[in-house]
C-alpha cells in the first residue's frame, strides 16, 4: 500500500493549529492552503527534470527543467477547492478539475453533482485533493471518475486520512500514491475521523 506522511516539521505544526476546535475560519482556510503547498511541494520531489541551456547574462547555463507530463489538479468540492489555490501558488500553469461530491450524512455514500475535467487530463500527471479521507467514498467515486476519463495512475493528497478510508483507496486504486499530513486512528459512528479535525467544509467556509 503506499501511503505517505509528510512529517516536514512545518506541515506537522500547522496541522496542530488545524485541529484545534478554537482555530477561526480564516486561519483554518490559510492552513489548508500552507499544509496542501508544503505536502505539494514534498510529492513533486519525484517530478522528473531533462538538460537544457540557457543564456544568462554572463554565459551559457547548463539547466534542468520540469519535464514529462504537465500537472492537472483535480479538487473534490467544497473542501478541495482551498487545496487547490494554496498549490497554484507553487504550479500557477497547471490546470484545474473540479468534482462536486457531497457525502450523504445518513447513508455516507457519495452524492456527485459536477464534473469539470481539462480534456486532456489523461494525458496529465494528476493529483487529487481533498482535505478528508474517511470512509474513502468520496477519493474511490472521484478515482473512478478519473479512471473512466483514462487517467491511469493519479496521487491523492488528503490533509487527515482514516485507516479505513486508506485501505478502501488502496484496495479500488491500488495504483494511487496516498500523499497524508496525518492518519489517524479510526472514524466514529458518524463517519468522522477520530481525533481529526471536525468537518472541514465547514470548518472553511463557516457554514453549519
Ligand atoms: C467531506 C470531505 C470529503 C468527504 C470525506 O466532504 O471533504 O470530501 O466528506 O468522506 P468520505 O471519505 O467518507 O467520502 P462533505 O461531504 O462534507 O462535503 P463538503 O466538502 O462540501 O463539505
């Protein structure tokens, strides 16, 4: 199974302020941008890089550039959409998919109400956000999504991961990477992660 948790020191301090029950809207929606950027940043370590040369001011360069696929971002709605702006900060070209999941708070099942892929997200290196991966319902229905649309291998980037949602991703997607800020320990009878961080859409958007 392979599950990453980015335990930059950074990442690990702000996810602390993230899960306190008295963080404000405005910083908890600064965080998630901060938190996405910084683990952003750690998964493109493995971007791979070609030779080039420019000319600077003074001489010939010998350089290396991004090569490879270009990146499409695809955010599940609402709460991916913060993660997406924090990492455009980082990729301001790449593009940007957007997946309208709810989850249904009585049956827990994913409920999708928009698609907005680039069209040739099949042709992209993508990665999927969303800040909470729980039962996993909502990661599986957008990875299958992607899946129809002939992306053949996507990252996830969740801010929170529960056990059981990390196992039901890697069981339906076991070619997906799962990029974490924190796993922790199990979800709650509602379908919350324990000790998590609330509900983070409405944690961002103050609504509730
Ligand atoms: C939350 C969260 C994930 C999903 C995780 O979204 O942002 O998308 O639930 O749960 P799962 O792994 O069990 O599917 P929610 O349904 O609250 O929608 P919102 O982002 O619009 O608030």
């Amino acid at each position: 199974m392979a599950v990453t948790v980015v335990d930059h020191p950074l990442v690990q301090h702000k996810l602390s302020i993230l899960r306190e029950r008295t963080t404000t809207v405005r910083e908890f929606r600064a965080l998630c941008a901060e938190i996405s950027m910084l683990m952003a940043y750690d998964a493109m370590r493995s971007l791979p890089l070609e030779d080039a040369v420019v000319e600077t001011p003074v001489a010939s360069a010998q350089v290396r550039r991004l090569a490879g696929k270009k990146l499409a971002l695809v955010a599940i709605l609402r709460a991916g959409l913060v993660m997406a702006d924090g990492i455009l900060a980082l990729v301001p070209g790449a593009r940007v998919g957007h997946v309208g999941l709810y989850r249904d708070e009585a049956t827990l099942q994913p409920v999708r109400y928009f698609v907005k892929l680039p069209s040739d997200v099949h042709e992209r290196e993508v990665f999927v956000l969303d800040p909470m991966l729980a039962t996993g319902g909502s990661a599986v229905a957008a990875l299958d999504l992607l899946r129809e649309r002939g992306v053949q291998a996507a990252r996830l980037l969740c801010i929170l991961g529960a056990p059981e949602g990390v196992e039901r991703v890697a069981a339906a997607h076991p070619e997906v990477e799962i990029i974490l800020a924190g796993l922790d320990e199990r979800l709650d009878e509602r379908g919350f992660i324990v000790p998590g961080l609330g509900d983070a859409g409405d944690r961002l958007y103050g609504t509730r």
